[in-house]
C-alpha cells in the first residue's frame, strides 16, 4: 500500500495516519441535511493531493504529538475536494462530469428535471468488465459498481482509486483515495488487488429501519503480458478452420465479415513473456447471430491495456 500524502508530509515531520483500504467517506454536517453520495470511483496514476497543510498547521501546531502523526479523523477535516466540470447536453442538463485531471473511472450521476431523476453513466476507456446494478424500491435504493484496470507485466505502475461523490444538488466531486503499486514482476493476466469504497445511508427511527440507501464500488487492479499479434480463426460446425486473419492489437478493425459456414470464432493472442518465451491465450466465442463480438487488448505507451471490441457480422 502506497500512501504518497504520508510521503509528501515526511520534509515536514508529519504522518498521515491512514490505514487500510477501506477509503474515508465525507461526514455530515447536518444530520437533517441529505448527505453526499458515492456514485463511484476516479483512477489515477499519480496522487491527487487536496490536504490543507497551512490550515492544519495553523490550527494544530500547539497540539501535534511527539509520534508527529496526523490521524485520519483530522486529515479528512483538512482534506478538499476536486470538482468535476458538467458537460450539458441538449436539453442544457449535464449528459455527463469530466474531472480536469487524467485518469479512468467508472461513476453513476444523477440527474433531475421536471420528470424524475435519471441515472447517467460514465465509463472510460480503459474500464475492463465494467459492472453496474442498481437497485430502486421506495425506501431508497443501493449502486453497486464493479470494474478492472490492467497494466502492463514489466512495469512498475502506481494506480490511486478517488472515491467520487455527488452533492443534493447534483455537483460531482473526488476526493483523494488510497494507492498501490503493481509489482513488475506479476505476468498473471488476473486482477491481483482489489480496493472497495462503501457507504450505508440507512436511517433509523425508533429502532426500526426507516430507509436503506448506500453504495459499493470495488476497483481490481491486474496485470497482463502485452498482446504482440491476435489472429481470428473462423469454424465451422465440425471446428474446422474457414479462415484465418492476423492483426496488429492497435489495428483491429471495428467489424469482420464471417464465412456464412462459420460457427464460432477461436480469438488467439500471442504475447511474449519478461524471459522472452512466447505465449497464446486462446478464447473460443459461440455465434449466437445477436450482438456477435471479441473483445482483445493493446498496450498503450504508458502502460495501461486498453480493451477494444470488434463486432462479427454475417455477410
């Protein structure tokens, strides 16, 4: 666990006392006000840093411990927020919030008029299996949220995961999250670190549950050996080979034409490991003849492994 606060606090004598990965939400001020909520996650590659040293220090330098740590309750007092920009639509409501700082997420806006309330959804590219379900009764309703990044085997990269919040009044905001740092040495294609961001907006009265509202979003972290070439096979019903067509991964075509005897797709991605011996994954794909379509990577020149989708269409 990589925690870069406590590391830029360290010239100064300071610790931030964070523990664990279980990521601090924003408290309320008025218990009667309608409190913030989580509607998802921001990945970053590098540490968004919003605590207020000069005010912390202004308010505490008489009562900093000999430890010189900062525990987690005063840290988030002193800890701002990043305000995403709202990109409106044609209706002039926001179809979406687009943060002014680089980095891939998952997040579930709400928006309001004079209908009702709508769901919106942002993904960026990059987001592998990306899983959203939202539950809706009329004592509240629950997001849960689910998504992958992977980076490249052999390379060291940090990914730090902001929990993304959004006020009563529809502004949308980050704050900053937890890091880690994917060893070099991992050539597993398989998520190996897994960071959940939780609140529970319940309310009780009188011992008894009078509303049951939250959300769950958890971010996996993976590694992959970069694709070098992906090679489409078509079958036939008896998996005989029809056809055979290779591919560079950064120049995969949106579409291929099957051979009308083609039954299934047999997708192979060849890969090289750190010790230069080669390897293929292979992923066989049943034609169902509704929403047809592979999904394989690229590597991109900082290190993320992009997904790419190509849709297989009958001629």
């Amino acid at each position: 666990m990589i925690k870069k606060i406590a590391a830029a606090l360290m010239g100064m004598g300071l610790l931030l006392g964070c523990a664990g990965c279980q990521l601090a939400l924003p408290e309320e001020s008025d218990a009667a006000t309608e409190p913030d909520r989580l509607i998802g996650a921001y990945v970053t590659r590098e540490y968004i840093d919003l605590f207020d040293m000069e005010s912390y220090l202004a308010n505490n330098i008489g009562s900093i411990g000999s430890d010189m740590v900062v525990s987690a309750e005063d840290a988030q007092a002193y800890t701002g927020r990043l305000w995403a920009e709202p990109v409106p639509g044609e209706d002039g409501l926001p179809e979406d919030w687009v943060f002014p700082v680089e980095g891939m997420g998952l997040y579930l806006p709400y928006t309001e008029d004079m209908s009702g309330t709508y769901i919106g959804s942002h993904i960026d590219p990059g987001v592998v299996s990306a899983g959203t379900h939202v539950t809706s009764t009329d004592d509240g309703d629950w997001i849960e949220l689910d998504f992958t990044l992977y980076s490249v085997a052999g390379k060291d990269i940090e990914f730090y995961c902001n929990p993304v919040y959004q006020t009563p009044e529809g502004d949308v905001y980050l704050t900053s999250g937890n890091g880690m740092k994917m060893n070099s040495q991992l050539e597993e294609q398989d998520s190996v670190f897994a960071v959940t961001l939780s609140e529970d907006r319940s309310q009780t009265a009188d011992g008894q549950t009078t509303s049951a509202s939250g959300s769950t979003v958890t971010f996996h972290a993976g590694v992959m050996l970069p694709p070098e070439r992906i090679e489409l096979i078509q079958l036939d019903g008896d998996s005989r080979e029809l056809r055979r067509d290779g591919y560079d991964p950064d120049a995969m075509p949106e579409s291929v034409t099957l051979d009308p005897a083609c039954e299934s797709v047999l997708v192979q991605t060849h890969r090289r490991g750190a010790d230069g011996e080669a390897a293929v994954t292979r992923e066989l794909v049943e034609l169902t003849g509704e929403n047809d379509l592979v999904t394989t990577f690229t590597a991109r020149e900082d290190g993320i492994c992009v997904p790419r989708t190509t849709a297989l269409t009958r001629g």
